[in-house]
C-alpha cells in the first residue's frame, strides 16, 4: 500500500532543488502514486525463496588495480574546460548559504 | 556568535549523565582514489599537489564516466574492521547519498548504508589516567571523500557573506573508512578524555596498520562527536548533538566538555536541546549551531547500480587477520612490562606520545631507561622550545647512538646534549659531531693533572685548605680545570686527581 501525498511530492522536489506549481504537485502526486501501484505488482510474484538483490546481473568483486591511470588523470585546465566558470585551475560556483554534509 | 551559557562541569556531571558517540573518517593511503585511478592525496605521495590535478573524469561526475572499486582499499577495509574486532560482512554494497552541495560532483556520495564491510566491534581504549574502556563499535563502512570549497568575498572568508566559492576536487574520492560506535555509557567525568583516547587509539591501530597517515592535521583522521544528557535516573537517551570540525585530539576533549555543560546549562534551565550539527572553534574553544541534522530518509539512500556486491573470501579475511599486528592496548602492555617501568613513568611516556620512539631505540641497543631518559628529557624540552614534534626531530638510531657514547664515557650528560643539538641541527650523527666538534671527554689522565697542577698553583690558599682537610675547598680548582678543559672532562674523574694531586707532596 502506498499512498503518495502532496506534501510527500512537495517535500521531494525541495530535496531535489525542483521548483513545483500547486497544479504540478497535485499532478505528480497522482501520477507517482500509479507508479508506485505498477511497481508494487513485483510483490505478487516476490517469495521467501527469491532473495532480494539490487542487481540483475549475477556478478561480484570486480576490483582494479591500486595504479594510478596516468592516461585517465586530467589537467587542471582539461578538468575545468567544461565549467560554466573557473579560475584557470579551480571552479567557480555561486555562493552557498548550506553546508557541507 | 553570542557565547552560550555553561554549567559548571561537575555540577554537570551530579545532574546529567554524559551519553557520547564518535564517528571517526580515516582517509586510506591507497596510492588511488577509492573509484577512480586518480592519484590520492591523502598518500605522502601526492600530498601537495596544485588543485584539480589529481582528478580523472569519474572525479569530476563526468558524463559516461563510471566507477570502479580499488581492490587494495577494500583489503585497508577489512584489516581495520578485523583490527577493531568486527565481522566482516559475508557481502555488502555501495550505495548513493544524495544531497546538493559542490563538494561532489555527482550530487551524491558513494558511501554505504544497509550493508556495511564491517559491523559489531569493540576497541580497547586505556585513559591517561590510565582507566580502560571497552568501547563498542555499531559499524565501519567504506565510501568517498568530497572535495575542497574555498569561499571567496565577504569579510571574514566563512560561508556567510561569501560572494563565491572555489572547488577543487582532488580529495574527492579519497577513499574513506568511517567508524561508527555504539552510544557510549558511563565514562561520566572521563567522557572528555575517553574521546580523545579512542581517536587516538584509532590512528595507532591505523597507524600500525599502515592503511592511513592518520596526520589530524591534514585531515587523513577526523572525528564527529555526538553528545546527549539525561537526567540521573531516566532511562530515555536526551536529545543529542553532533560536533563537527574538531580536528586536534585537544579539541574533542574540549569539546565533548564544553557540549556537557552547554547542554546542562540549557536543560537545567528547563530547555530543550536541538538536535543539529554543531561547529566547533578552536579559537573561542565554543560550538555554534549549524544546520538542522538531516534525517537519513532525506539522502534518499538507494543501491548504487554502478557497483557490484563486495563478498570477500572467508580466505582473504583469515589471511589479513593473520597479519595484524597487535593491538595497541595489548602492545603497551607487554612494552611496560619489558621495561619494567613503574606506572607513572610508563604514563609519561605513553602521553607523550613517544611510544614507537621509544621503542625503536630500544631496538637500537639502548637501555629502556637511557631511551625514556633522552626522548622524555631533552628531545621533550628542545622539541617544546621549537614548538616542533619531538617524534620528527631526531632518529631513535641517533638516539641509541647517544647513549651509547655517554655510557661507553666518551661523553658526559652535558656534552651529550651539546651533541644532540648538533643532531637535531642536522650536522649529523652524533659520532660525527663528536669528531668535528672534538667534544670528545678528555680521558688522557696527562692532559687532566698537566691542568690540575696549573689550577693548583694559581690558588695556593685552596691547596693549603684541602692539605688541611677542607675537601669541599676543591671545588673552586675542579672548576677551573673544567673550564680549562671546556667541559670535556669528566667532573668525578678530575675530583679524584685533584685531591690526589693536592695531597701527593
């Protein structure tokens, strides 16, 4: 069962910094909910025999080397070549009023 | 920043029981980054580095970019966990913290959340006052580090006011261990302290690892304190804080301390305490309020599809476990008593600091007490008048090698520490030195009785008072003739002569 509110929509789209109409919200929060309704059809055929995963894919421990890519390691001015802003080596972003999580 | 009212520590502690919880983040020392082939600063290597040049496009979140997991940081991971007496998890994942802030790239941190690599520890941590705690541990997990924001504008260069902020993410991606422990109750006064030791335990469990630099002071080891009260008697955990910033293990016991008797003040006075970050400054020695804590719901945590499951071997895990090294508790234990130190002078040294140090010029030859005597004495005193590390300023080889000489007679205490200021000015190991500077004790008794003789003659009145019998007259010709000698005599030694000299005729 779940029931998808417009606070819970509301609540969402300020965590993910996207600015909502009341129309938007009441849109989404219908549309989610029947999101949430196909999806939950998995639990039907879900049993105590199928062990939960994350992945499709039957793999596990792929690992790299402990070796630096010297092909893969940029410059300063490569890193910053696509950034909106830069000071030549670091990049420049707007003031932020929040704080480091 | 109005100062916050505090309860006086002990009256604190008659009122409130003091509940505190650490997370500490070891960067590893891996020689890349924990997704990335990127070099790792946090490797002496690549320490000093110009900004972004330490970045691979998976540092960077760029498009079609993906991650890959550095086999060598997860093996630093599990001898951790193994060392602070966890399971390691038969398989566990990666998953996505998502928030907004460019100290990431990507808008989330690979961290890990529902299955971490290691899980139910437990440390030994010994006090300086030398009380043992067993400190529980809930969890270690592996994830990444964020990069740097330098804020430019405004007038003091903190967050507010600033008119921009400059990244650099060389560090992001470092790969991170964070330690996670269980509340931890009835430390009551040594609460403060106990902080500071667990963390410090932890870089020397890191440090004989040799999985971190573990150097607080670059950032390598960093720890969060949570502290709540309750109320003596109640059984409900209160409302708790969490610090961050305190990097100095000076500064988690002063701020463990100052949250107990914030809060005190706060719930005596019939308030309520906020559950948020709090900053600690280390130059008004307060914490200030920062942002309300998240609740774990809103990181919207999920697997991340990028990474496949870790499930080490049941072989890798008894084969990193074979090779601890021993605990540091235990470690310190057998030290004293191999050196058979009393407690107090084991405590000195072991707050000090001085602990390998001390050991390694043990294993140089030195006695243990000549080895305590010199790095407690006056390596302390010079390191202190340099405001240097005492660890950083002489080799415990150079150590042996001093004591060697002043117990071989080649050099008296006093010309050993002229010796040693010539080591720790670099001119060399202390036999050089002795050689370059002649500072060798005279021990030829001719060149001694040739001064005595001289010494003698200019004071005639001294001669005629120990003649008499008045032996403690010889103490103006002893000193004359180590003058004469400058100082490269052996005082006891001239003594002799001198009343032999003095009564021989």
């Amino acid at each position: 069962m779940s029931e998808i509110t417009a606070e819970q929509v509301a609540h969402l789209a300020n965590l993910a910094r996207i600015a909502l109409t009341e129309d938007e919200i009441a849109h989404l929060t219908t549309e989610l909910g029947q999101i949430m309704q196909a999806v939950e059809k998995v639990g039907e055929v879900a049993t105590p025999d199928v062990a939960p995963t994350s992945h499709p894919i039957p793999m596990q421990n792929v690992f790299r080397a402990d070796v630096v890519g010297d092909d893969d390691v940029l410059t300063a001015e490569q890193a910053v070549a696509g950034a909106p802003e830069a000071d030549g080596s670091r990049f420049v972003v707007s003031a932020i009023l929040g704080e480091e999580q | 920043m109005a100062r916050a009212a505090l309860m006086d520590f002990d009256r604190a502690l008659e009122l409130f029981e003091p509940v505190i919880g650490l997370e500490v983040h070891v960067e590893l020392n891996t020689t890349t980054k924990m997704f990335s082939s990127a070099p790792n600063p946090a490797n002496s290597a690549f320490h000093i580095a110009e900004p972004n040049t330490l970045v691979t496009p998976v540092c960077l979140g760029l498009p079609g970019s993906l991650p890959v997991v550095n086999g060598e940081a997860v093996r630093s991971s599990i001898s951790l966990g193994l060392a602070l007496g966890c399971s390691i998890a038969p398989s566990s994942r990666f998953a996505r913290k998502n928030y907004f802030y460019p100290d990431l790239a990507k808008n989330y941190q690979i961290s890990q959340y529902d299955e971490p690599i290691a899980f139910d520890g437990e440390v030994e941590v010994e006090l300086e006052n030398g009380r043992v705690f067993q400190v529980p541990i809930e969890r270690a997990h592996m994830e990444e580090d964020a990069g740097k924001l330098t804020h430019v504008g405004g007038s003091t260069g903190r967050i507010q006011g600033a008119e921009y902020s400059l990244v650099d993410y060389n560090r992001a991606g470092v790969p991170l261990v964070e330690i996670v422990t269980r509340p931890i109750f009835g430390a009551e006064a040594d609460a403060p302290a106990l902080a500071r030791a667990y963390v410090s335990t932890i870089r020397d469990i890191a440090l004989s690892l040799g999985i971190s630099e573990a150097r607080m002071e670059r950032g390598n080891l960093r720890c969060d304190a949570n502290v709540s009260l309750r109320p003596r008697g109640q059984e409900k955990l209160g409302t708790r804080t969490e610090t961050k910033n305190v990097n100095s293990f000076r500064s988690i016991e002063r701020a463990v301390r100052y949250e107990i008797q914030r809060q005190a003040a706060i719930l005596a006075d019939g308030g309520t305490i906020t559950q948020e970050t709090r900053h600690w400054h280390e130059d008004t020695g307060a914490t200030s309020a920062g942002r309300p804590k998240s609740d774990a719901d809103d990181y919207r945590y999920f697997p991340e599809p990028d990474l496949l499951p870790v499930v080490p071997s049941a072989e890798l895990i008894e084969e990193l476990r074979a090779a601890l090294p021993e605990a540091p508790a235990a470690r310190r234990r057998r030290l004293k008593s191999e050196w058979g130190f009393s407690d107090d002078e084991f405590q000195i040294v072991a707050n000090s600091g001085m602990l390998n140090e001390l050991a390694e010029t043990v294993a140089a030859g030195a006695t243990p007490a000549a080895a305590r005597k010199w790095w407690t004495g006056e390596i302390a005193r010079l390191a202190n008048a340099a405001d240097r590390d005492a660890a950083g300023m002489v080799s415990p080889a150079h150590v042996a090698e001093l004591a060697a000489l002043v117990e071989s007679g080649t050099l008296t205490d006093r010309l050993a520490r002229q010796v040693l200021e010539g080591v720790v000015a670099g001119e060399g190991s202390p036999q050089q030195i002795v050689d370059a500077r002649g500072l060798a004790v005279v021990s030829d008794d001719g060149a001694l009785i040739a001064a005595i003789d001289d010494a003698l003659a200019s004071q005639p009145d001294v001669l005629a008072k120990i003649r008499d019998g008045k032996v403690q007259a010889a103490g103006a010709v002893i000193g004359a003739v180590m003058k004469a000698m400058q100082g490269k005599a052996d005082a006891a030694r001239v003594r002799e002569l001198v009343l032999e000299r003095a009564t021989a005729e």
